[in-house]
C-alpha cells in the first residue's frame, strides 16, 4: 500500500468518525437533554447540565427524593413558580459537576404545613 493510498484511507476513516460524532451531538443535544425544572437523575441529562437533588423547605436546603434539573440564577424571578434562587450549601454543591458550578442556582421549594 502507498503512503498516498494509506492517507486517503485514514483520511476517511476520520471524516466518517467526525460525521457520525456530529450527528451524535445534534441528536442527544435535541432529544436526549431534558428543560429546566424537569425531573432527573443524572447531570447529563439535563440541558443545562445541572441536575440537584436538593430542595428548599422553609428556607433550608434538605436532600430531596427527586432531583430537578437546575439552572445559575441571579434571583428568584429567574426561577419561576415553585423555585427559590438560593446559595447552594456545600452538600447541594456536590450534585452538581465540579468544574463551573454556579454558587447560586434554582431549587425547589416547598413549605412543610404542622398541623
């Protein structure tokens, strides 16, 4: 084989093997990720990556059954109805993935009524 032949060869195994991670991304970045707010249980399969299974109860942060995919937020009008924008303690921190977590995020919050 020809050095000319074994780099078209190779050269093409490239192209094939980018193509398909590109199809890849676009389709699990479409289908594959889940909105804001919505149920999860890993980061990954939320769009922004932030999956925290942690909620706000009377103003303290608990572990929650549940995880919710999350998001950075400056204040409580960027987490809508039934989310608080709070300072993440450090065991909310650890759902979220080391590198570039946000030190305020959307949680849900909740109000324990005693009877």
């Amino acid at each position: 084989m020809s050095v000319r032949g074994f780099f078209g060869k190779l050269g093409t195994g490239v192209f094939a093997i980018g193509l398909l991670g590109v199809v890849a991304y676009f389709v699990w970045s479409r289908y594959g990720q889940r909105p804001y707010a919505a149920p999860c249980t890993y980061a990954l399969t939320c769009r922004s990556l932030y999956c925290a299974h942690h909620e706000v109860v009377d103003g303290d942060q608990r572990a929650s059954q549940a995880g919710m995919c999350t998001k950075s937020c400056d204040g409580d009008r960027d987490c809508g109805s039934g989310a608080a924008c709070v300072e993440l303690d450090d065991a909310a921190l650890d759902d979220l993935p080391p590198l570039g977590r946000p030190e305020r995020a959307c949680l849900h919050a909740r109000s324990e009524k005693s009877f």
